[in-house]
C-alpha cells in the first residue's frame, strides 16, 4: 500500500502521531472512555457511578498506553531521523 508520496501507511501515520502527539492521545482517551461507558452500560449489575469510575480508570490505563506509544514514536524519530530535529531548528 504505498501513497502518492512513496510513504507506506504506517510511516504516515508515524509522520501523524509525531506531528499531532497531543491530539492522538485525546482522541484515544475520548473514544477509549466512550468504549467503556457503553460497555459498562450493558452490565445491569453495577450502580452507575461505578460505572463512571471504571471507565474512567479503562480511559486512564490507554492513555497511558498511548503516551508510552507516543514516547516510542518520539524517541524512535529522534533516532533515526535523518533531518534536524524541531528543537535543533528552533535553537537556530
């Protein structure tokens, strides 16, 4: 699956993450809380403020999750990258 670019998929979407790190993680943490709002919305036998605070706990271990992601990206960029990095360009 190569684009128009010569970049695969993932190496755009590595290109996204890095560029947009905070809004990945939102987005992650707002569909991961909403995930598991309907989950525990199914289940009958809990109050619902249980259930608020497991999604909330469900949202907080992917965030989590994807900053660690995000880090990985980060550092891997930082790694391999070829070109200045953004605070070298900013130092300038």
């Amino acid at each position: 699956m190569e684009q128009s670019n010569g970049q695969t998929s993932l190496e755009s979407m590595r290109k996204w993450v890095v560029d947009h790190k905070l809004r990945a993680v939102g987005s992650l943490w707002l569909t991961g809380i909403g995930t598991s709002i309907a989950y525990n919305w199914t289940r009958a036998s809990m109050k619902p403020s249980v259930k608020i605070i497991h999604a909330r706990l469900h949202a907080q271990a992917l965030t989590l999750a994807a900053l660690a992601g995000a880090a990985a990206v980060e550092y891997y960029d930082h790694h391999h990258s070829k070109s200045n990095s953004s605070a070298e360009q900013y130092a300038n």
